[in-house]
C-alpha cells in the first residue's frame, strides 16, 4: 500500500494495532484450534490482512517499517511461548496450536526469504583461517559510529531509554542457548552447557546476569519486570531475538545459531564498552554500570570458548556444511548492527537530535 501523507501513516498504524489486537485475541482462546475449526470465518480477515502486511514488509529491499513492526511483534508473541514466565499455566493453552505454527511458519518463510538478501554468500579457501579473521576484527574494532554517539552523546533519558529497550531481551538472555543442549553427550555440547552455566550465575540467582540487569533498572527506578517496556521496542530489536527463536527451534539450522553465538560473545566486550562509558559519564553508579562490566570481563572467555571449543570442532565434524557457521556469523553481524542503528534512531528521536 503506498504512503503518500502522515494521514496515510496514521491509518496504517491504527490497521497495525487493530491486526495485532485481533491476533491477541485469538491467542488468548481457550481452545484455539477448535475454535477455528468450528468457526472458521473468524480468521478469514486475518489471514487477508496478514498477506497484506506480509507483501509491504517483504516486496523490496526495505519494506514498510509498520508492516516490519506488527509481524515481528506477532512472531515473538508466539515465539515466546517457548519458555515459561511463571505465570498462569492457562497462558499456555495454546502454546502447541496448529493454527499458530502454520501461522509463524507462514511469517518465518517471507522474512527469512527476504533476510537472506540482506546477507554476502562469501567463500574463501579456509574456513577456519576466515573465522579466525572475524574474531580477531570483531573482538577489538574502532568505535562505529552509532557507538560513538552511545558513549559521548547520550542523555541521562537516552541512558534509561536504551536500558528499556535492551531490557527485552535482558531480562531473559540465553535462554534460546537452553533450547540448543539437549542430546548425545560431547566436548561441544560440554562447553556451551559451561556457557550457559556462567550466564545463569553458576546456578546462583544473585550472580545470574538477567539479576544483574535487574539491578540496573531498579537503581535507575525503572521498571524490572520482563517485557515492561515491549511496546517501545524497534522492529529491528525483535527481529534479532525472533532470528535467535528460528534457528535454535530447527536443529538443521544447529550451525547457523553456533555462527551467531560465536558472533554475540565476541562483540559483545566492545559494544558493552560504549555503554559502560555511557553510564559512566553521565555519573551512574557502580550498580547502574555494572551488567555491561560484567559481560566485559566474561564475553572475551566466552568467545574464544567458542571459537576453538565450539565452531572450530564442528567445522571438522562437518566439513561439507561447515560454511553454514560463518554465514549464521555474518547474518548476526548484520542484524545487531540494524538493532542497534534502530536504537540509536530511537534515543535521538527521543533527545530531538
């Protein structure tokens, strides 16, 4: 549908939220599938509507970013069924629907279709020699551009509004790592179970790093409770964590999720060390800092764990598929690079940059 005014923009804003509400609707049935089976009229101008949003998201290189929005809120709305929040058992009634896996199938299919034009096939003579290249880029690069601004820009709002926004996935990291455990016991299986260990605190709630951004937002008196803060959350954001969801739900896709692993804990130590510096100017404390300092100091381990204990075993293990862990490390570089541009557009939104 062409945009050509703010009204035009307006409108398609409130077909979003009507889309999703519909969707909320639906998921909140106490019996899904029957329901539409025995009224399948319900979700006729549903399934219209998600081929409308799924063609503006999806027919070019850019998309309508409210079409992008409303689908990957969607998505995770399904994804996040995966794990369990300690709430009401009867919000997971619906959790093994058939309706809503054809209907995240149906979305996963036109993203990632689109995703993959996003991203290089690149080869070279050594797998490994190329993986080796990456870390060593990735664990120590200049400062981009959108980290430069974090580090010396930011306000004390600007602060608080990355805070809210990262907090999604924050609050509940590693847990799609989880997903990625079970089967024959091995030296690969061993290491990622040790990873996963130091992110859950070495099974000490007090230690565990979603506790340690619990306290970041509770001495910015800010809001801790999971998903608090969803609806100020960029497309881009829930693309990376609903990316995460599809890789490690398909075990064919076991590689891919190591490339991005691998590309997360290297990354991390210098990104974080925006933030830090972030918090540090604008005279947070030691509490307020203290997530990002932590992520510092164990991330540079965690990714060399990776690189010689996860991806390089499986490249000699799987030497025919192997090229599959650099293209999942690319795609990942690709998708924090677009989160973290859309956060960044969001805090200078907010500070009238």
């Amino acid at each position: 549908m062409p945009l050509n005014s703010q009204a035009d923009l307006t409108i398609l804003d409130f077909s979003c939220q009507e889309f999703e509400n519909e969707f909320v609707d639906l998921l909140r049935s106490d019996n899904l599938d029957r329901e539409v089976a025995e009224n399948p009229q319900r979700v006729v101008n549903f399934q219209s509507e998600l081929k409308t949003f799924l063609s503006d998201a999806y027919k070019n290189e850019e998309g309508c970013s409210q079409a992008h929005r409303v689908l990957q809120r969607i998505l995770y709305r399904i994804n996040r069924l995966k794990l369990f929040w300690y709430d009401s058992l009867d919000n997971y009634s619906n959790e093994d629907s058939s309706f809503l896996f054809s209907l995240r199938s149906e979305i996963e299919t036109a993203w990632q279709g689109w995703e993959e034009g996003n991203c290089i096939d690149r080869k070279a003579d050594s797998l490994q020699a190329s993986l080796h290249d990456c870390v060593k880029q990735d664990l120590d690069p200049d400062p981009s551009l959108d980290g430069l601004f974090i580090r010396n820009k930011i306000s004390k709002a600007g602060y608080h509004h990355l805070l809210a926004i990262t907090s999604l996935d924050g609050l509940v990291e590693a847990s799609q790592l989880s997903r990625m455990l079970g089967g024959v016991g091995n030296e690969v299986q061993t290491m990622l179970t040790r990873i996963l260990w130091e992110e859950y605190g070495s099974g000490k709630f007090s230690r565990k790093h979603s506790t340690h951004f619990s306290a970041m937002l509770e001495e910015c008196g800010m809001d801790c409770k999971p998903e608090a803060y969803f609806d100020l959350v960029p497309w881009e954001v829930l693309a990376v964590i609903n990316h995460s969801f599809y890789l490690s739900e398909q075990k064919k896709n076991f590689l891919r999720y190591i490339g991005g692993l691998l590309y997360t804990e290297v990354s991390v130590p210098a990104a974080f060390q925006s933030i830090k510096m972030a918090g540090e100017r604008l005279g947070m404390g030691e509490i307020a800092v203290g997530y990002w300092d932590l992520h510092i100091r164990e991330d540079i381990r965690h990714g060399q764990w990776m690189l010689d204990e996860v991806a390089l075993p499986l490249v000699k293990k799987y030497p025919e598929n192997a090229w599959d862990i650099l293209k999942g490390y690319d795609q990942q570089k690709f998708m924090s690079a677009r989160s973290v541009a859309s956060i960044v557009e969001s805090i200078r939104l907010l500070e009238n940059y």
